[in-house]
C-alpha cells in the first residue's frame, strides 16, 4: 500500500479564478497597495515572507490594518516606525491555516522591496507574495504548511510559469536585509507537501 505524506494536505483543493486573480475559499481583504505588473509580466516566482504585528505576537487585527493603511500609529509602540509604510502580500496564512488574500494574483503586491532573483531585479514584478503569521526562530504551525501548499498548488495549477522549483523565501531575493522566514522554516516539508498534491494526488 502506498503511503501517504503524515499531514498531507486533506481539505479540498483550492482553486484560482483566472478571470479575477482571487483564490477560492479564502477571506478577502483588498489592499489598495498593489498597481499593474508590467506589460508581459506573469506569476513566474513565489516569495515566502513571515510576519507577525507586534513582533513576536500573533492574532488580531493588525496585519489586516497594515495591509489596509488602516493600522494606528499609537496603537502599539512598534506601530509609529511601520504605520506609514505602504505594503501588502497577496496572501496571508495565519497560524490556524486562515487563509487572507489582500492583492488579486495577476496584480503586482508591495511585498519583496528591493529585490533580485536570478539577476533579474524587482521582484514585485513577477512574484507573488506569501506571508506566514509568525517569526524566524519559532516553528510555524502543521495547518500553515498545509494551507500554504494547498494555495501554491492552486497557483501552479493557474499559471503554468509557476513550481515547486520557483518557490524561495524574503531573504533569497533581498540577502542581507531580509531574514524570513526564517530558520524554523521547514523548506523540505513544503516541497514534500507541495509535491505530493501535484504528482502523488493530483486534483
């Protein structure tokens, strides 16, 4: 009998709408902080980031107000250095496997910065960005890896310039200033996940 990878996900598969770039089943939040990729730019690469407001805590509503340029400058004291910012990701996996989209896929999210990959420069232009609610040094929850596959499953299935191979994380594409996920990120165990939907079980 084959076996089955231990926590393989097992809800059903998530799915993209390729006509409006959301993702099916997950909540949706818009962010104003996206614009148009640039003529001839498609989802070729897929950005894994890690955060959590206030540093090091995780629930509440503040993800979402930062997203939204909604987040009180005096609502904690971390908050007044990252209010003003602009940003967003186009998904966000929060610790229980939640699954928020804030950017439709075919838009281009403010998530990489500064960033090169492969030589090519501006990472916004053709990535997508997801973030896990957590911190480097603290392991991420078994229903994020689960969520998280699934949702990268449902972008290979959409956009054929995606896979498993165009998977990397903040601090691949902005070495030296970006740090996340981290070091408690299991890299192995998303590609196993990640594979197993797509060539074990696929839909």
């Amino acid at each position: 009998m084959r076996s089955v990878e231990p926590d393989a996900p097992r809800e059903a598969p998530a799915s993209v709408d390729p006509a409006t770039g959301w993702l099916g089943g997950a909540r949706h939040v818009a962010s104003p902080n996206c614009d148009d990729r640039p003529p001839g730019c498609e989802p070729e690469l897929i950005v894994v980031h890690g955060i959590s407001l206030p540093p090091g805590e995780f629930g509440g509503p503040w993800i979402d107000a930062l997203f939204t340029n909604r987040l009180p400058p005096d609502g904690h004291e971390y908050f007044a250095a990252v209010a003003g910012l602009r940003v967003s990701a186009h998904v966000l996996v929060r610790r229980d496997g939640e699954v928020v989209q804030y950017v439709p896929f075919h838009r281009r999210a403010w998530h990489a910065g500064q960033s090169q990959w492969m030589g090519r420069e501006r990472c916004n232009d053709f990535s997508v960005g997801i973030e896990l609610e957590g911190t480097d040094a603290r392991a991420y929850e078994a229903a994020q890896y689960a969520a998280l596959a699934r949702v990268i499953v449902a972008l290979c299935r959409a956009y054929p310039t995606l896979s498993p191979e165009r998977i990397v994380g903040h601090s691949d594409v902005a070495p030296g200033r970006k740090s996340d996920p981290g070091i408690a990120f299991d890299w192995p165990r998303l590609r196993a996940l990640v594979r197993y939907s797509l060539e074990v079980a696929p839909a």
